[in-house]
C-alpha cells in the first residue's frame, strides 16, 4: 500500500494528518466558508486520493458553502433516491430524525445502518459524498468508515486470486430504488483516479455473486465481511456540530450506530455519482 504520509504544505495554511494507517485525515486550520483557490483545492483532491476520507472540524457552512466546496471533488447531484421535496439546493439533503408538521424532514431517522457503500444498487453508484453536522446526539450516531484498499492490500495471494474477475449483483430492499436490470460491479477494482486496487464491496446490498454457485455465492459473501471490517482498517467519529467529512465511495464504506429517539440530530448531505473501476 501507498505510503499515508502527511501532505503539509508550507505554502497552504492548513495541516493535513493521518488518522489511521489505513484510511481518514484530519484537515486542520481551513474554514471552508472560504471559497478555495485552485492550488488549495488540489491539494484537497490529492489527500482525498490518498486518504479516501477527510475530516474537518468547527466549519460554519451555509448550504451554498457545502454545495462550492463539494464541487471541488466532483458534481453533487440531487440525491436519486431522495423522496423529500427538493430545497432552495436541491443537491443537499437532511439527514435527520426530526419532524416538522408531522413529517420527516431528513431520510435515515435514528435506527442503525449497517455497512454500505452509497448507491451501489445503482448502474452509475456513488463516487463522493459529504456530511455536515448541524445538531448532533449526546450519545450513538457515530459514523465508522473503513479503507478498502487496505483491506484489499491485506489480503493473502491466495484470497487476492479468489476473489479477481468475480462480480457482484447489489439490491436494495426497496424495490422501488433498484433500475429494471441489477446493477453489478467488479469485487476488485481499479480506482480510476490513482489506478491503485481495492475492493469495491457494500454487505448491506450485496446480493449475490454473478456466474457463481448459489451456496458458494452466499458463503463467501458472508465471509467476506469480517475480513473488511477489522478495527485495523476502520476510522470511527462521534459527530459535533461543525464537523464535516467528504469520502470517497469508491474505495470506503461506512455504517452508522443508532441513537435514542428523543435526541436531535440534523446533518447535510452531498451525493456525487461515478462508476468505480475503469
């Protein structure tokens, strides 16, 4: 694996530091309710290639500021499983457990959501996404990401060579967000943006393998989890108001713990989309 060395700049105004060996990087001293000069933004791309999760504390961001600083890793779009009426930008959606008038105003509510990779039931899934805290639970709602090129890297050559060529058939529980045809995508990919491999795998969509025997198929989609999910791979936050976190879909996923439903939690999400091989 690529060394996770720090990407200091001393031209920029801001530290970038490793959170684990394997995957997150803290972002410090940047307020992006500044809009980004070019050579900054770059920077952001490139430790977003190299770290596949970035993380940024005490922000103060209007919707307008989370839309132009999501554009710095790609097109945010409006979210295609998305049933609430679209806002004043309707590429940010809620992501709360609070109703208004008798309505929820954001998907997900409080239960927990079990590891995923955004939008992978979809021929074109997630590429990046972004979270921003607005109000968040005394307690549970963590949000965990785990590196999947690492994960990949780990791997014995005996796994490696098992696990080459197989294709899975991700859908989701509810039929309603599934295309006519089940969208399907390499367990091994080549990341298009750094041309290094990982595994591209969501357990909570994952259907079955393509070409595969059915008992087989199961068997090893049920292995495969508790290899990916080791604490070794793994960066875990508690939200607080202001953090916001951009990742990179295409070689993370992530789950969140649920919280009590009486506790207030109210966060902004961008969804960009992109295939995640070449």
């Amino acid at each position: 694996m690529a060394s996770r060395r720090p990407l200091d700049t001393p031209m920029l105004p801001f530290n970038t530091v490793p959170l684990t060996p394997s995957v997150a990087a803290g972002i410090y001293g940047l307020q992006l309710r500044d809009p980004l000069d070019p050579q900054t933004a770059a920077t952001l791309r490139r430790a977003l290639h190299q770290h596949a999760v970035l993380y940024f504390r005490e922000q103060d961001l209007t919707e307008a500021d989370q839309l132009r600083t999501s554009r710095t890793f790609g097109l945010p779009l409006r979210h295609p499983t998305s049933t609430l009426p679209p806002g004043p930008i309707p590429e940010i959606t809620p992501i709360s457990n609070l109703n208004e008038n008798g309505r929820p105003i954001g998907a997900l509510s409080n239960a927990a959501v079990n590891y995923h990779t955004d939008l992978c039931f979809l021929h074109t899934p997630g590429s990046f996404a972004t979270l921003y805290a607005l109000e968040t639970p005394c307690a549970g709602g963590a949000t965990t990401w785990v590196g999947l090129e690492a994960a990949y890297q780990a791997l014995d050559d005996n796994w490696k060579t098992r696990l080459e060529n197989l294709d899975v058939v991700y859908i989701h529980s509810r039929p309603e967000y599934n295309p006519n045809q089940p969208a399907t995508h390499p367990l091994v990919c080549t990341h298009p943006e750094t041309g290094r491999k990982t595994l591209y795998f969501s357990p909570n969509h994952a259907h079955h393998i393509e070409g595969v025997d059915a008992e087989d198929s199961r068997a090893l989609l049920d292995e495969l989890p508790a290899h990916v999910t080791q604490q070794r791979f793994a960066w875990t936050l508690q939200w607080q108001t202001g953090d916001y976190v951009v990742w990179d879909n295409r070689c993370t996923m992530h789950c969140r713990t649920s919280f009590a439903a009486e506790e207030r939690r109210l966060l902004k999400r961008t969804q960009g989309q992109g295939r995640p091989s070449l």
